[in-house]
C-alpha cells in the first residue's frame, strides 16, 4: 500500500494528513496558531510560528484584471507588499539587491521542507501565483509590465512551477529526508482538485471562516463582469491549464465563533445549530456579517455588519439562525453570479468545511439554491485535492478518471422550500444589504459588478489569496 502525506496550510491551524490509494485518511495531526490583530483592520499570521506548527490604492481597481483576472484589492498578495515596500525600513532595497525574498504560503514551506538556508528551492504554485495580483493568466508568467509599475523586481518572487510535478526532496536529515515533495495548490484549489470538480460547470464551496465557492471553467477563461475572480484551477505537469471562477466571502464560519466569544450567546459550535432549529423560521430578522465589508460579488468596503428586521418578539434562537443564513444567503450571491458569467445553470453543488456538519445551514443552502448539496465521505477536501497532485506526479494514480471513482457521497441535501417562500427570503436578504451599505465614510460604493471598491490598503490576509513572506541570506 502507497501513501501520500498532505500539508493543509489553513487561516488558523496546521494540519497534516495522510491518505491512502483509496482517498482515505489514514492518519492526522493538527496544531492551532495565532492570528495577530496588531491595529483595526489588520490581521497578521507569524511564519516562523506556522513553520513551527508544520514540523509540528494608487492605481484604479481594474487596472490589472486583465491580465490576472483580479481586482487591485488588499486581499491579494500585491498590494501587501506594496505596503510593506512603503512601510518596513530597508526592505525595498533588499528585495533589489537579493537579500530578501517574497512568497505565498506555499514558498515558505516548500522552501524549508527542502533546506531552507542551506538549499532551500523558492517556487510558487501556478494557482497560487495566479491569487498574487501580478502572474499574467494567458502566460503563467510573472507579469513584467505590472512589476514595473509596481516596482518589484522578479529576482526575488519565486519561480512558477504546475501542481502536480516533483519540485525535489526533503531536506537531508529532516522529517522528509528524500521523499519526493510533488504537489502544491492553494486551499481552494485544492478542495475543487479533491472533490473531483474535473468537469467545466462543475462547482464546490467550502464552508470555514470564510466561505469559498468554485466553478470549473475549463480550458478557457471565463472573464467575469458580475464581482467574481478569474483564476487559475490546477495544471498537472505539462497538460493544459484548467481554469476557475471564484468568489470570496469573507465572513462564514467566524460568525459563529463571533457568536461564543464575542456576543458569548453560545458555547462551542454545534449549539448554534440547536438554539437555530428551536424556531421555524428567522421571524423576520436578517444579519449580515459585513464586519470588514463585503466580498464577492458586491466588493463593498464600505458595508458594515448589521441585524435587519429586529422587534421584541425575537430571541437569541433567531439570531443564531439568521447568522447561520447568511452564510447560504451569501453562497446564492456568488453561484447567481457565475451562472450569469458561465452561462451554464447549477445542477448541484458539492461541500465540505467544518460548517457543513451543520446541517440546519446545508438544508437552508439546498432551499436558496434549489438544486442538490452533497458532502462527500472524506471531510478533509483540501489536504486530499494535495495529496491526489502529489501522487499523480510519482505515479499513485494513473489519471483523473481514477481518481474521480474515490468519490463518495456521505450525505445529500434536496431542497424542500417553495419557490414563493424563497423569493421572499431573497428579496428581503436584498434589502437588509442596501441597509449595511456606505457605514464607512471614503468607503468606495462603486461598480459592485466590476469588483471594485477596495482604495485603501489594509493588511488584510487570507492564505487563499496568498500570505507574504520574507527570508533573508544565512547569517555568516
């Protein structure tokens, strides 16, 4: 028997899982680490503590869409570096003169599990590359124009490799001493690679802090006009890309957690669950968790969260419920839009994340969405979408079709609602955003569709959209 190990780089913990030819897991470790909230607005990860976990405005918003296929948005790598260049003493010129490097997640992990100071190899994912603001979708190149304008020279970006290859070995003497290191994709990426998502039209959402929604495209780019992000899928070796349309949302499953620390309404998790199915319905009341804005498809800075609706009649039961469907809410606005990109109608969706287990939410999504959900038997979608990269490139599996057999389902949603009912919730969902719109003054409250709205750079990260990094030289 064959196994492959997989590195699930998340927002909040580490986790390393090990899967057998049949897609299962065998085996799996998980360690917690901190986000930092140093000022308002800004949310910092310490590489040096996630390295230790695993070994235990001034331009306009569509100037560079494209070519990458994404808004000038704080959320991509770009603009983090850019204020870094501005803000940390020496580091422009270190970057010119080679003494500092810049990566995604994905860099600095691959760099240490092959040496680090002593030979580590600097490379990037295709997919990952494609969420840093600056790699060119048509070359899957860095894109020298935009560098230019952005003054970051190449020389310290790493190099762009596929998903499925053999990039080396681990290090000598580490806890990968010669194993074939061969699979690198960006967490959503790799929950559609692992969900088997191989068809164009084919669409998977993952539910975790935030929620993730992504639609196979094909071969061909699909430019999105309707707030979406046009993406790398995957490229295994040296076949043709597959692209993606994607759509963020920014606040899921941390409005849950939201609801036990900060309003301390419940205790863990599951209990927002039963405290929701004590009530029929929302009792009029709509939340919408716009704590930083709004993501996809609005790109609305300018939004904040608010409860719509509220009267004396309304109890703690009806604020987890309209917490948790916000979240379906929110998915319905990003699949709406990619049905309009695509062209092409949802036949069903499959899920995973941790908030699927709330089965409340996974009904409530089948009924807005009105087409099945399924959450397969193996949860663990994105470091298993890793390890099926990593094992095609050493030969574990033969080929897609193989693979697409390890699928199964464990549970299925069909949507029971009525389509009058669900018109209803929509349109009031509608409503309580226009009233979340335009808190912030200086906030952009323009062009919704073209994914705008985003002027000032805040340090806002998500390993999706690729966390900075920088190594110095070996001290001698």
């Amino acid at each position: 028997m064959k196994y492959v190990g997989s590195i699930d780089q998340g927002t909040s913990s580490t986790r390393f899982i090990i899967f057998n030819e049949s897609g299962d897991i065998v085996a799996v470790s998980q360690k917690e680490h901190k986000q930092y909230f140093p000022e308002p607005g800004w949310v910092e990860h310490d590489p040096m503590e996630i390295w230790s976990c695993t070994l235990e405005g001034k331009y306009g918003p569509d100037r560079f869409r494209a070519k990458t296929g994404l808004p000038l948005a704080s959320y991509f790598s770009a603009t983090k570096l850019l204020w870094l260049m501005e803000n940390v003493k020496g580091l422009k010129e270190g970057l010119k003169s080679g003494k500092a490097k810049f990566g995604t997640i994905d860099s600095w992990l691959m760099y240490n599990l092959t040496g680090g100071v002593d030979g580590g190899i600097h490379i990037t994912s295709v997919c990952n590359a494609s969420r840093t603001l600056m790699m060119n979708l048509e070359t899957l190149q860095w894109d020298d124009d935009i560098l230019k304008i952005l003054d970051v020279p190449k020389e310290c970006l790493p190099k762009i490799v596929s998903n499925s290859e053999v990039y080396g070995v681990g290090a000598k003497g580490g806890y990968l001493d010669n194993v074939p290191l061969a699979g690198i994709l960006g967490d959503q990426q790799a929950a559609m690679f692992g969900q088997t998502c191989y068809a164009p039209g084919e669409v998977k959402s993952t539910y975790g802090t935030g929620n993730f929604v992504l639609m196979n495209t094909g071969t061909s780019q699909c430019k999105s006009t309707n707030g979406l992000l046009t993406t790398v899928g995957y490229k295994l070796g040296d076949q043709e890309v597959v692209y993606a349309l994607e759509g963020a949302v920014a606040y899921c499953g941390s409005v849950v957690q939201w609801l036990r620390d900060n309003l301390k309404l419940i205790q863990d998790a599951p209990q927002s669950q039963t405290f929701a199915e004590n009530v029929d319905d929302n009792g009029g009341m709509y939340f919408v968790p716009a704590f930083a804005g709004l993501f996809a498809p609005r790109w609305r800075s300018d939004a904040r969260g608010c409860f719509v609706g509220m009267t004396a009649y309304n109890t703690r039961d009806h604020v987890c419920r309209a917490a948790l469907e916000a979240a379906a809410y929110q998915c319905k606005e990003v699949v709406d839009a990619m049905v309009k990109d695509s062209g092409v109608d949802l036949a069903a969706m499959k899920v995973d994340g941790g908030m699927t287990a709330n089965t409340l939410l996974m009904q409530f999504q089948a009924d807005m969405l009105d087409c099945p959900v399924y959450r397969p038997v193996v949860p663990e979608t994105t470091a298993l979408g890793a390890a099926y990269a990593a094992g095609l490139a050493v030969g574990v599996w033969s080929g897609l079709d193989e693979i697409k057999k390890n699928w199964k389902c464990d549970k299925q949603w069909e949507s029971k609602m009525e389509a009058p009912v669900r018109e209803k919730y929509w349109t009031e969902w509608n409503r309580a955003v226009s009233k979340s719109l335009g808190w912030v003054e200086g906030g952009d409250g323009s062009s919704e569709k073209q994914g705008s709205g985003w002027g000032k750079v805040v340090a806002f990260a998500a390993i999706a959209a690729g966390v900075g990094f920088m190594m110095g030289h070996k001290r001698r």
